[in-house]
C-alpha cells in the first residue's frame, strides 16, 4: 500500500481504496462528511435521523466502490451527494403518513374517503395511501421529488427550491403539475373516492 499525500485528489483516494488502503477512505469520508452530513441534515431536520442516513449513505458508497458500479468521472462529492440525497427520498416515501392531494374542487382525497363521520378504516385508508404512493411513482421525477419533500419532509418551496436547485416558481410548478398528474391519473383509473 502506497502512503497518501493529503493533497491525494478524489480519484486517487478511490483507486486507493479500492487498491486495499483502508485508509484512503477514511480520508474521503474526512474530506467531504461536513458536506454530505449537512446535506441529509437540511433534509430531514433531525439529528439522529441524520447520523444514521449519513452512515447509510457511505456504507451504500463503499458497497457501490467494491461491486466496480462507480464512474465517478473525478466528480466525488457531487456523486456523494446525490447517494445521499436519494438515501433521504428513499426514507420519506417509506414514512407512513397520510398523503394529502387536494382535487380540482379543493377537496382533499382522503377526506371524501372518510365520509361525513371523518372514519375511514384501518384497511381502506393503507389501500388508499398505497394507490396514491403507486401513482406518484408514475410521476415525473422532478415532480416527484418537489411532492415527496413537501409532504413528508414537510417542507417550504423555498427549502425545496434550495435543495433541488431551482426557483421557488419552478418548484411550485413542479407540486401543481404533479398534483394535476396525479388527478388525471385518478380519473383515468377511476379510483373510488367515496
């Protein structure tokens, strides 16, 4: 094993690991784990959450490095961070919350699910939530995305817009086609609502 510089760039750090030198990740991980911890932070606003997120995503790196499916065209962090980035979007779709989508008339879908009593059983309103999961994944990613952090990160437009990259203007038109998608989708199937 050869001995690293520590001005060993990003590429030379990942052939060195990926060479046997433990050590070369360990640097990697000290390189960018501000960036990267930061990252997930903003995303799910909880400390813990955030630690185990942050190991996960490097233990999914490490993984990805040794199977040889990484091309990271000497782009690390931006790699990184999108591993990250996903790990996140991966656990706010397995958060179990209701999903609210709001219908053309400003009803909310599982509202008329539940009636006028405002009960909507156990096994009916998990159904539910699964249809409408099934269809947001038919979304286009970008709306997909802007609709995830908004309803299970419950987030502003304006963090969506800062995390995703683009204007808030471009992140509410992300929600609104995604939600008016997910309405003609509804149709189309002609999913039951009452």
């Amino acid at each position: 094993m050869t001995v690293l510089q520590q001005s060993a760039t990003d590429t030379e750090l990942v052939q060195a690991f990926l060479s046997g030198n433990e050590h070369a990740l360990e640097k990697l991980i000290y390189r960018y784990k501000d960036k990267i911890y930061t990252g997930i932070y903003m995303l799910v606003k909880d400390k813990y959450l955030a630690e185990d997120l942050f190991q996960d995503a490097f233990l999914k790196m490490i993984r990805t490095m040794r199977e040889g499916n990484y091309a990271e065209q000497g782009k690390f962090l931006p790699w990184a961070s999108r591993v990250a980035h996903n790990l996140c979007m991966d656990h706010f779709r397995r958060v179990r919350r209701k999903i609210p989508v709001t219908l053309a008339n400003g009803e909310d879908i599982l509202e008329l699910l539940a009636g006028p009593d405002n009960h909507v059983p156990g096994i009916e309103q998990r159904q539910t939530e699964q249809g409408l999961r099934k269809l947001m994944e038919q979304l286009p990613e970008e709306q997909r995305e802007v609709i995830t952090l908004r309803i299970y990160g419950e987030m502003s437009f304006k963090e969506i817009a800062r995390i995703t990259g683009v204007s808030i203007n471009t992140a509410l038109g992300r929600m609104r086609y995604g939600l008016i998608n997910m309405r003609r989708m509804i149709g189309e199937k002609q999913m039951a609502l009452r």
